[in-house]
C-alpha cells in the first residue's frame, strides 16, 4: 500500500521522509523510508524540494533520494 504526503491537503504520494534529530538541530530528507513511523513525516517529491527547517537548524538533504538516482 502506498503512502501519501503528510503535508496539508496533499493528496500526491510520498516519495521521501524527513526525519529530525532534536538534539543536534538537524533535519534530514531522504528516500522513502520502508515503514511508517511516528518520528518520520512522508512528503512528495514537490515538497521534499521546497521543504525549508525551522530557523537554528540544518537541513541535510540525500541528493541522490532527490533527483531518483
């Protein structure tokens, strides 16, 4: 069964995951991950891109995840 975008009224199915680590202030986009979990959010490939994190934070983004290599 496919996952949809966890973002607001997006109905586009998830292609990659964010994932957070609160300690060190950084956010990670990467591919799909294989399961759904509670410290995971599912976006499309349109929000994955455009995806900006909270001031303060670094954002590491799987580039290779990105352009579907």
């Amino acid at each position: 069964m496919s996952r949809t975008c966890n973002m607001a009224l997006c109905p586009a199915e998830a292609a990659h995951t964010l994932t957070y680590d609160y300690e060190t202030l950084v956010a990670v986009i990467g591919p799909l991950s294989p399961e759904a979990t509670a410290l995971g959010h599912d976006m499309c490939a349109a929000h994955a891109l455009r995806w900006v994190p909270p001031q303060g934070w670094e954002l590491v983004r799987y580039r290779d995840a990105l352009d579907g290599r």
